[in-house]
C-alpha cells in the first residue's frame, strides 16, 4: 500500500499556507527544511522561511525580572540557517505568483515512500499563458547534508520565455512571537557571513554565530536539463547569492532545472567549508537519480522494520505512517543531536530537547531500529558532565540533574516551577535505558554508558529526598503535569525515583556477577555502601495514600484544593496556561495532562486494576489535555484497564493531532513526542505489548471501527510481525533467532512457522 500524504487545494488561504510549511517539510534528522514556496508569499502572510540543523544553536540572554540565586542567565536556541529554497519564475516577464492569474490545479504531496515533496501546479497568468510546475524537494538519508529541489516546468498554451531566479540568503533571522511562551520572544541578529564566494557557477558561504561561535557553510549549485538553456553566471548581490536561469520553450516542451544544495557545520566536521566542497563534488558526480533511488531503498528498509498498517480505516493509517515517517525525519542519526519538540518543522519552543525524547520517540525507535534508539540515548551521556554541573548549581552535593529543555545538556528553562523543577526527566531518562537493554539485551551498552547515568542519576535522587517516619519522600519537585508545580510527593515522579534507584542497584548487581563491574566501579568511584543507601531509598519510598474513594492522589495536596470546573470553562480560555495565572491554575484540581495516568502505562503491576481505573475515571473529568501528550498516554492506559472505545476516540485524536491542526498551533512545528505516543497507543494498548524483566507478551484487541491491523516490532534482534484481526492473532519470525513469547498469558515459542491464537 502507497504511503502519501495529500492536499488538494482550490485557493492559497494564510492559514493553510502557514500550516502546510509543516506538513510538507523535509527533514533527515540532520537537516531540516520548512515547505515553504518558493516563490514566497505576500507580506501579509505568515511564514516561516526556515533551514534548520539539528544541535546548531546560538546563545541568547535569559531576561529574568529578579535575577535570583543561580537563576538561568542565558539559553541555548536553535537557529535558521541560509535560505536556499527560494526560486522566483517569472513566465514571459511575469512574476509567478500563486495569488495573482488562476490556479487551475494546485495539490502538494509527501510520498514517504519515495522521502520527497511535489508541487504539482497548473496556473495561468494574468496575460494568460498557461504553465505546468512540478516541483520535487528531497532531504537525503543518504548524504544527510543534502537537500535537493528538482522545478519542472512546461509550457502548456504557447511559446513562453521562461526566467529562473534562484537564491542563496546566507543571513537570515529566527521567527519570533513576543506573546506564546512557545516561541522565542524575539530574534536578534544571530548569524554573521565571514566567507562567501563564487567558484565555477558553485556558490557558498561560511558563517558564524554571534556567541556560540559555532560555523555552518551552505553550498549549492544549480544543474539545467535542457541545452538550449542558459545558466547564466552565479551573482552577489549584497551578500546574497543568485543564479539565473533563462529558458525558451514551444508549447509541450518542459525544462528543469535542479538544485542542489550542501550544509555542514563545525560541531561535526573541523572545516565545515571544505567539507561542504569536498560533499558538493560527490553530489554532482552521484547525479540526482542515484540519490532518489538510494532514498527509496533506505525507506524500503525503513517500512520492512516499522511498518505498521490499520485494516479498513484508511484515514488512521494514513495518520499513523504519517506520524511514523515524520519520527524517523525528526531524529538526530548521530549523538550531537536529539529529537526536538517539534522536530526540525520548525521553531516552536526553540528546537529544545525535553523528556518527551525518552518517554514518547525512543521507544518507537527501541521496537523498530535499536540502533537509532542508542544513539538518542547516547546524546544524554554525551551531556552527562553538565548534568552534573546542572546539579550543582541547584545545591546537589552529588548526583547528576539533566535539564528540562537544552540543546547542548545546560537548563533553558527560564521558569522554574514547571521547568527545571520536573526532577522527574532523570527518572525518565532512566526508564529509557532500562526499556533499551530490556528490549536489547544490550549489557554492552549497560557497562560502558548506562550505568553510569543511573548512578549518577539515582546519586541525585538520595540527595533530593529525605527520609520520614521511616519513609524516604521527595518535596518540592513538579511531575508532568504543569498546571500543578513545586509540590511534595508527585505520584509519578516518585515511582520513576524508584524505578531509578532500583535499576542503578540491579545493573550494578548484574555487572558485578559477570564480573565487569570494575571499570565502572573506578571511574564513578561507587561504594558498597552507596549502593545499600540506594536500594533502601527505593524499598522505602512514599506514595501518597489513596483516598477512601479509591482514587491515587497527585501528590500530597492535591485533594485539599477545589476542582476546576472544566466544562463551564469557555473554549476561548483553552489552553488555560495562555489565559490564567499559573498561581490561580496551582491552586485547583485541574491537570494540563497525563500525570498519575502515565504513570498506570510505565507501572502496570504497581497498584491493583481497580485503584487504577477509579483513578483514571476521577482524573479523565479534570484533565484538559492542553499538552499534545496528554491524550496518546489516557489512551494506552484506557486500554491497558479494558475501556476499548475510549481508547479509540483517545487515540484518534492523538494519531490525527498534526494532520487536522487539533489544537490550531502545528504551524509552528510538528508534535514529535505525540506522534510517537500515537504508536504506542496501537502497539502498547491495543496490541497490549509489554516488555519486562519476565519478557514480552501480547494481549491484543481490535478497535471497533477497524477490521484488524499488522506490526512489526523487534525484540533481542529479532524482527516479528504480528496480525491481529476479530478472530484470531498471528505472529512469525521474519528475522533473527526463535524466543518465547506470552500471547494472552499463554508462553508460545515465535519461530518462522507462523504461530496463530484464536481469539
């Protein structure tokens, strides 16, 4: 079945132009490039016009109004990088301009499949000339620093004189919005050019960042398919750079010209100008044919591991490989970066890195392409020392904090009370590298990277908490949900505490019976005694007492406040943090998203179904779902407690989040935490997978409105594929050696001869 995504569109509205530089991106996880036109839009249009790389960033001033006691002075931010996706045409003098003559056919396409974007355009100008665009945008995983723009145009009325005006803006600014806290308040001047040049018709330029002092070069050049063309000389012009094309065509004829463009930057690479060069000569050699059929074959592999299909619902399937494709775009495929929050779509919340990495994107990547997930967990070892300088800063003797939102592992959260106080990320990140090796098998990994981030992390926790009454507590810590800050004993932050200690003590344990604990032992300089305060932190950890109704409080005071009344909210006042006082929000029972419920998907076995489902019910009435990760995570437990068609209209709304713009705000970048909840809305809730220390199991169901649905997933190196339809589930080996698997609570051995259970 085809992986496209389309629009067909009758009129270029603001709203959907700005929307649609999302959708239709492109991305590699290495570079980023918004769908923006390249013919660009009027002035009164929004726009982002952006090229991203993933890790590059500039330092900005953290403007605190009391500037307290080690308070965040400055942020990492993620930068727009040089422009090279603008190409004007002008079509017998005439500019070409969507808004100005008829558009005939307008459509725009992602086929993920093939990893480009089309244009696909009839127009007719206001002289009446008739022309056919079709314009194809690639960023190769093949070589990550390419991007690539093949603009086709014919000649569909007449004989048309045809000019190509084709941009290289080296210096370009962020977008910026002073009133959404989601954006970057404003955007000074962050790139400066310190060599540019032309060199037989190729064009770069060397920039530097005004206070990182990081370098990123640009490099493009331009090919013509047709001979009687003329690729008139490379220009400079102010610093911009410009190549012109000039075409005559009869009426039938087509022309295209290709454009190819390099990034590198100096976090990577000692001479980002050579290397873009030396990257540029390769590309022209390999022609653009060799690099469409290498991004094919790198997706063939990509949906061979990953795929996952919905039977009878084309709409959701269409959502969730959407979803899918787009994970795969947004990681980092080295440790320099990670997966923003939105990717590298777009600007929203300054192309930081949160939690959302661990908790919602690597276990995608855990299921699908281990590797891939290594090396996103790989990025916080990589960040480990300024954890522990982070942590310091905070007053912590020992231990190692890593930061609620960065770039390069220092805190860039300039609110505290629902930033740097989610203590909770380090259990997060924790829970990752356990799900990793679970899954794995990878003690390797364990001994040489893990571990030590653990310890470092479970060190933290022994300095944050205390003991009372003989029960060890942590106060004054935010958990997930951020319309309820700086309170004693979070449910969820205490479990992931837990889980932490727990597993710094097992893997310390497993590491010394295998006898390869000693180099790790040297160079943490852990103690038997450390270890022995870390296990008894963990035995005695303290959860807030459910109350009479059956219900797990939040935290410790969470039921002494009065309930928000939700529905005699206005729908203008959502999302309440934009509207309220974070004060005023703190003091109610209200819940921007999953909290206590999220900790029910990473605890299963910790407390009783029913404590659990009456939790549930009571926190689903005060939860508003603000947060994009809100609802992928009610859905999972929803089905984990058997309530399947909540767990559908949950999971809807997760898997379509971006696609329909639920919450009006996927201009600004794509949801990449969401979209990985969405997949585990199918795989860990419908399907009912679950990984632990007993192995894995399955206990699959199939939504209402859907005839079946088929994964594949990977466990201990081996790949699986799993259908599930009303009657029966089926599993075979695809790759790897045979293991044994639960499937309705029943252990059956997974092999290549396809084991079916009727349901």
């Amino acid at each position: 079945m085809a992986k496209i995504f389309q629009k067909n569109i009758k009129t270029l509205s603001k709203k959907d132009s700005f929307l649609y530089e999302t959708l239709f991106h492109n991305a590699n996880g290495y570079i980023g490039v918004r769908g923006c036109l390249e013919e660009g839009v009027p002035a009164d249009f929004n726009t982002m016009r952006g090229t991203y790389i993933n890790g590059f960033y500039d330092i900005v001033d953290m403007k605190q109004a009391e500037n307290l006691c080690n308070f965040i002075e400055k942020k990492d931010t993620m930068l727009n990088i040089a422009d090279t996706q603008t190409i004007y045409l002008f079509v017998n003098g005439e500019p070409f301009d969507m808004l100005k003559g008829n558009i005939l056919k307008y459509k725009r396409t992602l086929d993920m499949d093939a990893g480009i974007t089309q244009r696909d355009i009839e127009w007719k100008s206001p002289k009446g000339d008739k022309i056919g665009i079709n314009i194809k945008r690639m960023t190769s995983f093949e070589e990550l620093s390419l991007f690539t723009i093949e603009y086709k145009v014919t000649a569909l009325s007449g004989n048309v004189s045809l000019l190509f005006s084709s941009k290289h803006i080296p210096e370009v600014m962020n977008y910026s919005d002073p009133t959404d806290p989601r954006l970057a308040a404003e955007s000074p001047k962050f790139i400066s050019t310190i060599e540019a040049g032309i060199n037989d018709g190729v064009s770069y330029a060397l920039c530097e960042t005004s206070r990182s002092k990081l370098k990123c070069c640009s490099v493009v050049s331009h090919e013509i398919s047709d001979a009687k063309s003329r690729l008139c000389t490379v220009k400079d012009e102010d610093g911009n750079l410009t190549c012109d094309v000039v075409s005559d065509l009869k009426k039938g004829e087509s022309v295209t010209l290709v454009k190819y463009s390099i990034f590198t930057d100096s976090l990577r690479c000692e001479d980002p100008l050579s290397s873009a060069k030396e990257k540029m000569a390769k590309v022209l050699d390999n022609g653009l044919k060799y690099y469409y059929k290498k991004q094919a074959a790198y997706l063939e592999e990509f949906w061979a591991g990953s795929m996952l299909e919905i039977h009878n619902d084309p709409k959701m399937n269409e959502a969730v490989n959407f979803n899918m494709y787009e994970l795969l775009c947004s990681s980092a495929k080295d440790s320099y970066g990670n997966i923003a929050a939105k990717g590298l779509s777009g600007e929203g919340y300054e192309g930081h890195y949160f939690w959302d990495s661990e908790m919602f994107v690597i276990p995608f990547f855990v299921l699908t392409d281990p590797y891939l997930a290594k090396m996103l967990i790989s990025y916080r070892y990589r960040t480990l020392e300024k954890a522990k300088e982070n942590a310091k800063l905070l007053g912590h003797k020992k231990g190692a904090l890593f930061p609620w939102r960065t770039i390069t592992g220092v805190e860039c959260s300039g609110y505290f009370p629902s930033g740097t106080a989610q203590y909770h990320i380090v259990g997060d990140i924790a829970y990752a590298i356990v799900n990793y090796y679970l899954t794995t098998g990878d003690l390797d990994f364990i001994k040489k990277y893990g571990e030590e981030i653990l310890i470092e992390t479970a060190r933290l926790w022994l300095d944050v908490g205390n003991y009372v009454g003989g029960t060890f507590r942590i106060n004054d810590v935010s958990g997930p949900d951020e319309y309820t800050c700086m309170v004693n004993n979070n449910y969820y932050t205490n479990r992931v505490a837990k889980y932490n200690l727990s597993w710094a003590v097992k893997f310390y344990e497993l590491l010394k019976e295998r006898g390869i604990e000693k180099e790790l032992k040297k160079k943490v300089q852990i103690t038997a005694a450390e270890i022995k305060e870390m296990s008894e932190a963990a035995d005695k950890m303290y959860f807030p007492k459910i109350s009479k109704d059956g219900v797990i409080p939040q935290d410790d005071s969470f039921f002494d406040k009065p309930v928000w009344n939700i529905k005699a909210t206005p729908k203008s006042d959502f999302p309440l943090l934009l509207h309220y006082h974070p004060l005023h929000l703190y003091r109610y029972q209200v819940c921007k998203q999953a909290d206590t419920v999220m900790a029910f998907f990473l605890f299963p076995d910790a407390v009783e179904k029913n404590t659990q489902k009456k939790s549930f019910e009571y926190y689903e009435k005060i939860t508003t779902h603000d947060s994009s990760l809100s609802k992928c995570a009610f859905s999972i437990v929803a089905s984990k407690l058997g309530m399947q068609d909540k767990a559908y209209k949950y999971f809807g709304n997760s898997a379509e989040f971006d696609i329909r713009d639920l919450h009006d705000n996927t201009s600004y970048g794509i949801h990449t935490a969401n979209m990985g909840g969405s997949f585990m809305a199918v795989v860990y809730g419908f399907a009912g997978l679950s990984i632990n220390e007993k192995g894995i199991s399955i206990a699959p169901f199939v939504p209402y409105k859907w005839s079946g649905y088929s994964f594949k997933i990977r466990f201990m190196g081996s790949r699986i594929r799993t259908d599930v339809t009303k009657e029966e589930v089926s599993v075979v080996l695809e790759e790897g050696e045979a293991f044994a698997m639960k499937i309705y609570g029943k252990k059956t051995k997974i092999t290549k001869k396809k084991t079916v259970v009727k349901v």
